[in-house]
C-alpha cells in the first residue's frame, strides 16, 4: 500500500447514556431496538461471524449496508465490518466500527472507533459525512434510551 493510500486514523465518538451497558449492548445488536434509533430496518446475527443487513432512508433515497460481527462481549464490547457504496457505487468503503460500553455509575460510556477510510477523495468525504451521520445517531440513541423520543425523520 503506498503511502498516499495509507489508512487515515479512525473516527472517534463519545457519549455519556444514563442506561445500562445492558441496555446499550441490546440496542447495539437486537434488530428491534437498532430500529427504534438507527436504521429503518435491520437484520442482525449477533454472533461472531453472523451477517448484519441495515437500511437507510435520507434524502427519500434508500441505502443498504451489509456486514459481519467479528467481535461480541456481553455488555462491554460490539465489532463488526461493513460495507457502503461511494460515488454512486463505483468505489466501496469497507470499515470497521467498534463500540466500548463502560459502566459509570448508573449510565454508561459509549465509545465508538470507526476505521478503514483511505487518503483519497471519496474516502475523505465520507469521513466527514459519517462524522455528521455518527453524531446525530448517537445523539439519538441518548434520546430513545433516556427520553423515549426518536428524532429520525
């Protein structure tokens, strides 16, 4: 891999939830209840090596993601890969995104690390949408589990 196409650093998020890791790990991983705060639908297998399928509505345009959990910890830990067209489905984005859940107190901190984005155009933009994406969606989560309000469209 030349030095141009080297992986770029991993995205990072942060957020405080008064839930459970529990509760947070069953929304990270039961389709139910990614549905009730992430995408429109989902089908998840969560065990190491089970398929997950998502499906996105923005924009009134539909997008599918498609990947496999390679790491579970009950209550502390969620791996998987996925895959995502770029540029109208030229070129795929294959990340990996992996969840720490740690107790604090009453609530949990949830950490996310996001990785696999290469040092080109296409990849960078997406860098900077799934900033956008993760940060309204972990806003969200914080709002179902706390409030009960989904702020989805």
């Amino acid at each position: 891999m030349s030095q141009k196409q080297a992986l770029k650093p991993v995205l990072v998020h942060h957020i405080s939830i008064q839930a459970s890791p529990e509760t947070v790990y069953q929304y990270l991983t039961q389709a139910d209840l990614l549905e009730r705060w992430f995408p429109k639908k989902a089908r998840t297998e969560p065990t190491v090596g089970g398929e997950l399928h998502y499906e996105f509505l923005h924009s009134g345009a539909q997008h599918n993601i498609e990947g496999r959990y390679l790491e579970l910890v009950p209550h502390q830990k969620v791996v998987y890969s996925w895959q995502q067209p770029l540029e109208k489905g030229r070129q795929w984005a294959n990340l990996t995104v992996t969840f720490r859940l740690e107790a604090q107190g009453s609530g949990t901190d949830l950490y996310l690390e996001e990785s696999g984005f290469r040092d080109d155009a296409a990849h960078l933009e997406f860098q900077g949408e799934r900033t956008q994406g993760w940060s309204f969606f972990f806003t969200n989560l914080k709002s179902v589990l706390e409030e009960g309000a989904d702020h989805r469209d």
